[in-house]
C-alpha cells in the first residue's frame, strides 16, 4: 500500500478489490459504521456485497469482514442502517440494535427480468454479525425494474418509520411501525428537478437554517445515473422543502436544479444515522468516482475512494437558501505543521510556493480581487503536468482543470475543466483545497460550492504554485498544512 502511487492517504478505500456506494452509514455505542458495495473477487462491478469498515473518529477506519453476501434472493444492492433503540422491531429483545435496509437485486436467467425488493438483517453485536430476517423481502413492487436504495430514518413528529427509495424516475416514500411491514405513503420527482438518467441513492433529513433550530427545512438528495448523452456523466442534486410524515413539497420552482457537487467525483453519497442529538451534525460522504469511467482508472489490485466525510448545513444568502459542506472538524487532526503567507501581491510570472514539494496537503487562501483576469493554485505540478484550481472574476467561475492532470488517457471523457459559479463576498474569495494522492476537494465560501475531482499525477508531480494571469491579485492569507496517513486495520 505504502509504494502504490494512487493509493489515498487520508481518503477511505477498500484494502482490495472493487468498491462503489456508501451503504448503511450508521453511528452505535461510539463507532461509525461504514458500510459500502463490494466485489471482494475482482476490480471491476461484480456481484454485490457489503463490505464494511468501523471507525471512532470518521478518519481513521478499521476494515471488517463482509457484512452481507449474495443469496436466494439476489445480491445485496444498496441501502441504509438504522438504530432501533426502541426495539419497535422485535429482533433485540427489548434491547437496543442495529437493523440494516437494502435492495435485494435478482435477474430472471431466462427472460432477463429483473426483480428489486427491500429485505432486512439486523446485528445484536455492535454490527459484527449479522442475521437476515427469515420474513424477506419486506417490500416489492413488481411495476418498477428500478427498485432500490432505501434510506429509512426515525420520524419524531408522527412516531413512525419512514423509507425514501428510488423508482425509476422518481422517490416513493413508505411508512412502518417496526421496519418490517410497510405502507405505501406518497411519490415525489415528476417533471420536479433534472431527469437526465435514472434515480438512486436518495436521503431525506432536516436541518436548522442559520443554525437556528426553531427554524427548519427538510433536504432531499437524489442522484442521477450515467447517461451517454451527458458528458457529466453520474451526479447528484438536492431539493429543499417542507416534509410532514407523508409527503415531501418542493418549495423551489419544478424546473429549478440544484446540484450538491459542481466536479465529477462526488455519487451516491447519504448522510449517518444515529449521530447523538449532543453532536448534532448532519454528516455526509458519497462514492468518490463517476460511472463514466470508475471501471477503467488506473489503480492495481483496488479500485474507487469515498469523499471526505463533510458536515451539511442550510445557510441563507439573499434569501437563498443553500445546501453547504465543510469536511468534517476531526480532519484537522492530521495536520503535521502549517506553512504562513500574509499580504502578497501575486503578479505573473511570480510563484511564492516554489520551495514546497507536497503530495498530501490542505490548503486554506483568501485573495482580495485585483486586475488579474484569473488566479489560483497549481497543485501536484511538474513539467510532467499539473493540475489547475482558478477562479476568473469576469465570469465568477470557480474550476478545477484536470485536462494535464498526469494519466488521463484511460477515458476519453475524464481530461477536463469543471466550473461552478462563485461570488466574491466584499471583494475576496474563500477557498480551502484538500489535495490526497488521487484527488482534490475544494470548498469555496462557507462551502456553498465544492468541486470534487480525481486525478492521477505521476510519482515526481509534487510541485506547487500560486499564478495570476493578465493582472495582480492580493493573497490576503495562505496556509498550507501537510497531512499525515491515517491507520488501517482488521477487526
């Protein structure tokens, strides 16, 4: 793992084999759970397993065995977990535990129909093992091929189970008492939002806006398969609304996309269950890749990494509302040491970052506006090639440009330059950068607009600079921070 170029040193990955959409994502007795689709026999989509990782801090994660494999009814498709404290279940004995809800995907080997159900299992050892319940599946729909990913959380208001699932085109939500018998509740997505490839991986949760409690909106995810006409390829949109128990109302105009990821590599991505009302974060991490081209880039023996683990928030500017991001607080953690610059007139031509040569670092700058037509970063840069972070005021385009990233020849639809609009609050711009050995996230404002990108630079791409184009920029402050490995382990 130590010598393996592309291997991240702060991002999730499995120890081996293939990899794709985070699952089960729960919080129990001080750990997080991290569950994800799995092919333990090979680096490419495969029949699906869970596999599953343990961790006390979201950073450093312990690697357990497979949580639930294939059977009689399929293969073990994506899902969520839940805590039943209650016991509303009848699988812990008046106790406490963990119930897991997924898809079960099967495929008719003579007509090719296929068949999507909800099934559940559930774990009376902290998530070690796990018992499939003998009443599977607990809700089919034979109308919908598309059936699949059900995201179940704790209704307070109505006291009640609640399940949001994809169906094609568009989210059905149900009702239960015990997560075991289900009622067909309402449907959400017609002509509402974009529509350019199947539904999947949807989440439903409520959050404070500005921070205050007393006054909330309920946030709905929804992610878009790959569709060959899109060059952006799999991605994911939000909708903020009001929720009552049954029914999810979309408060911006039908036809209004809101997309949570303006880069490439950010899918599929929910939030944690059962983090403790003290915390009280909304905490999210998506599938770090794009079906694109996520089977054919070029990592040995693994494939695929989930984003950082990020804290969700409204925040209101305008009277807009938001959805914003910020990687979680205990990332800061892995900062060996931080490199200071303060009130530097950036020209062209000028590189006060000439002297580092890093490969896994964050970076946090704020740049007054000048003349300069465009300004920004350089990272893991040689004269083999580097890749881009920039913002161009005229336009108020913030970008990652991978177009000579390092290895980009593995698809043609991978080299490119990804934009998101960005407004500079009172003349300057906030921009922090995690940079791993096969990514770079950033975060611009409050994190109103996040790019998450891969890239694989060669071995000797550990340059970095700071440029400014047809103009000057004042960089206000810059800190780069060095970041160490986090630890891996067997359970």
């Amino acid at each position: 793992m130590i010598n393996d170029p592309y291997r991240p040193q702060f991002h999730f990955t499995p120890q081996q084999q293939w990899m794709n959409d985070p699952n089960g994502l729960v919080y129990f007795q001080g750990e997080y759970h991290l569950f994800y689709q799995y092919h333990p026999y090979g680096i490419t989509w495969g029949p699906m397993h869970w596999g599953h990782a343990i961790s006390k801090d979201l950073i450093n994660w312990d690697h357990a065995p497979i949580a639930l494999a294939p059977d009689e009814h399929g293969q073990i498709f994506s899902g969520s977990a839940v805590v039943d404290e209650k016991d509303t279940s009848g699988f812990f004995g008046g106790g406490a535990g963990i119930v897991a809800i997924f898809t079960h995907h099967s495929q008719d080997p003579e007509s090719g129909a296929v068949r999507e159900c909800q099934s559940l299992a559930y774990s009376s050892d902290s998530g070690r093992t796990w018992t499939k319940y003998s009443g599977n599946p607990v809700l089919a729909d034979s109308r919908f091929p598309d059936f699949r990913d059900p995201k179940v959380f704790w209704h307070k208001m109505t006291q009640q189970w609640v399940m949001i699932l994809a169906a094609g085109q568009t989210v059905r939500l149900y009702t239960s008492p015990n997560l075991r018998e289900w009622a067909f509740a309402s449907e959400f997505g017609e002509g509402e939002g974009a529509h350019i490839g199947v539904w999947e991986c949807p989440d439903l949760f409520e959050l404070p806006v500005d921070g205050d409690p007393a006054y909330t909106k309920w946030v709905m995810l929804v992610s878009i398969g790959n569709d060959p006409a899109y060059p952006e390829g799999s991605r994911t949109q939000y909708f903020i609304g009001q929720f009552d128990g049954t029914v999810f109302k979309n408060e911006a105009a039908p036809e209004h996309i809101q997309w949570l990821d303006a880069g490439r590599d950010n899918y599929a991505g929910v939030t944690w269950s059962g983090i403790p009302d003290e915390d009280g974060r909304r905490i999210y991490m998506g599938w770090m890749s794009n079906w694109k081209y996520a089977q054919v880039t070029p990592t040995v023996g693994w494939r695929s990494a989930m984003t950082l683990p990020r804290t969700l928030a409204l925040k209101s500017h305008n009277h807009v509302l938001r959805l914003v991001q910020q990687p979680v607080q205990e990332l800061n953690a892995l900062q060996t040491n931080t490199f200071q610059w303060d009130s530097i007139q950036v020209n062209p031509g000028t590189n006060p970052l000439s002297m580092l040569a890093l490969t896994c670092f964050k970076l946090e700058a704020v740049f007054e506006l000048g003349t300069a037509e465009e300004f920004g970063f350089k990272v893991r840069a040689s004269e083999a090639g580097e890749t881009l972070i920039g913002y161009r005021p005229g336009t108020k385009e913030l970008f990652i440009d991978r177009s000579c990233s390092g290895d980009t020849g593995f698809h043609v639809d991978f080299p490119g330059r990804h934009t998101v609009q960005v407004e500079a609050e009172d003349g300057r711009l906030y921009i922090q950068i995690w940079v791993d050995h096969s990514s770079v996230e950033v975060f611009a404002g409050e994190g109103e607009a996040v790019l998450t990108d891969l890239v694989f630079p060669q071995e000797t791409q550990q340059g970095m600079g700071i440029y400014a184009l047809e103009g000057s920029v004042q960089l206000v402050s810059l800190q780069v921070s060095p970041l160490q490995r986090v630890v891996s382990a067997q359970v």
